[in-house]
C-alpha cells in the first residue's frame, strides 16, 4: 500500500459513499502521508479537506476529476493544485448536475425496454438530492428480494460473474458509452477541461488511461498534445505492463507522473486507499509532488 493517493471520492461524487471527514479519519489510521480528494466535477469538499487534513498532520491536495471527451471518447481528466473558489468549477457542476438529472427518465426507460423495471421514485428518495447515478440505480435493484426473479440482475447477485462489484459491474455493462442503457451527456471538450483546470492555477493529468483508452492506448499522443501535464501511470486499474506501457509515455513525452486508486467505497469495494499498484518508492513520489506544485 502506498502511503501517497491522489485520486479518491467522497459522497460530494454521486458515486461516493464516505464523507470528507470519514475519508480523512481512514487516511490517519492507514498513516498516509500526502493525498487528493477528486470528486467527479466538484470541489465542493475541498475546503474542508484540506482544514481537516491539516489538523491530522495529512496534506490535502487540493484537486477534481472532469469528465471531458476527445474524439468522441469519455476522458476523465484530473486536476492538482487548482484554486477550488474558481467560478468555472462551479458552473461545471450546475450544469452536469442539471444534465444527470434531465438524463435520468432516460436511464430508466431504456432499462425497461430491456426487461429491468426500476421505480424511479424510490431511486431519487435514496439519491437524497444528488444525481442518481447508474451504481445507485443497481444498488436498489439488486437488494430487492425479488431480484434474482429476473435473469439478467443474476450475475450480479451473489455468487455470479460479475458480483465482485455488482454495482460498477451493472454500470459498466448498462450506462457506459456504448452500452444498451447509456445515455449521451454534453461534456466539455479535453481541451476545454485543460484550460480550465491550467486557469485556475492547476495542473492536468490524464486519469487511468489504461481503463478509458484499452482499446486505442496510442490516443495517448495526441492526448498529451492537447497540453495535459501529467499521467496517472499507476492506477489500481493498470497491470504492471499497462504501467509500463505509460511510464515509457511519460518519460517520451516528459510529463508528470502520478499514482491513485480510485477508491469510492461501496461502488469500487475491491480498491481501498493506497491501492495505486505504484512501484516508485515513497521518495520518487514526493519528488513528483514537489514538481507538480511548482508547475
């Protein structure tokens, strides 16, 4: 486990289940040393990080993950050392809130028009206000007693191929791009997600290309070229070639080089913090955080 983890979500996700503080609290006990809470398209917890942080002794850097697209594929584009009271991040999170939520009737119907009959209501009372995102939508239908009733919620139950991680398992396999239940949101170009994160002081890194490109990983060029700073070589995502793969981009290329989980508790309950699979030792590490703090 390292000891250094910048990529992790709180509930200020739609898809994270633990607050800041409890974050912060797992993070003393684990002795971890320098992290990053980046919530998909907010900073509303940043502030609250980093006070809290410096209360444990923990350095909190202050960061937010983007969804973007480029060439008509889903990025995530995470972002170090921003000024979290930038008004961009904000209107950001408006407008993908406002867009999730208009996207929702959709998700739903869709996965009726399969044969998986979801009540929409009893979805958007356990969202309690935030976007009812795809994992949420399976954890309510996946603990319904009747659920194994229906043959295409089996691989997700109990013992089935894909009950590792039912509710990612059934994201993936339903409302990713491309799949039968997906539907399209307008995200910002990469470009565009780029220069806001560069505007606000911040420096851009490309999240685990090696689960978002594993079907083109060459697009990793032309990605740098758009003026990302940075790779997330080491993910809990990435077997010790896809690292390499990306570690040798890295160093080609000459950007920064970054490590993190992913953690988001009950979604993603096989990574836990710390799991970057990262094979630099602490101090190459912290000499990567000190470039990415004075780029």
């Amino acid at each position: 486990m390292n000891r250094i983890d910048l990529h992790m979500h709180s509930n200020h996700s739609a898809d994270g289940e633990f607050t800041v503080h409890d974050i912060l609290n797992r993070c003393r006990e684990l002795e971890m040393r320098t992290i990053a809470i980046t919530d998909h398209n907010s900073v509303a917890g940043v502030a609250e990080a980093v006070s809290f942080g410096n209360q444990l002794g923990i350095e909190v850097i202050p960061g937010i993950e983007i969804d973007c697209v480029f060439q008509s594929l889903n990025l995530h584009l995470l972002g170090y050392y921003v000024d979290y009271h930038t008004k961009g991040f904000k209107v950001l999170e408006e407008d993908l809130y406002t867009q999730e939520m208009d996207a929702f009737p959709t998700m739903i119907r869709n996965l009726g028009e399969i044969g998986i009959k979801a009540d929409a209501h009893e979805i958007l009372n356990k969202a309690e206000g935030k976007a009812p995102c795809g994992e949420l939508i399976a954890e309510v239908l996946l603990n319904k007693a009747d659920s194994w009733e229906n043959r295409l919620l089996r691989p997700y139950l109990k013992g089935g191929p894909r009950s590792d991680m039912p509710y990612l398992n059934f994201y993936l396999d339903f409302f990713a791009q491309g799949k039968i239940a997906y539907v399209p949101m307008q995200y910002m170009s990469l470009k565009s997600a780029i220069q806001l994160v560069k505007n606000s002081g911040g420096v851009p890194v490309i999240a685990h290309p090696g689960n978002n490109l594993k079907h083109s990983p060459e697009l990793i060029d032309s990605i740098l070229a758009e003026g990302v700073m940075g790779i997330e070589v080491f993910s809990n995502y990435h077997m010790p070639h896809t690292s390499d793969y990306f570690l040798q981009k890295a160093k080609e290329h000459r950007v920064l080089i970054t490590c993190g989980s992913d953690f988001h508790g009950k979604n993603k309950p096989l990574i836990q913090i710390g799991d970057c699979n990262c094979s630099l030792d602490e101090a190459d590490l912290i000499d990567v955080l000190r470039h990415l703090n004075t780029r």
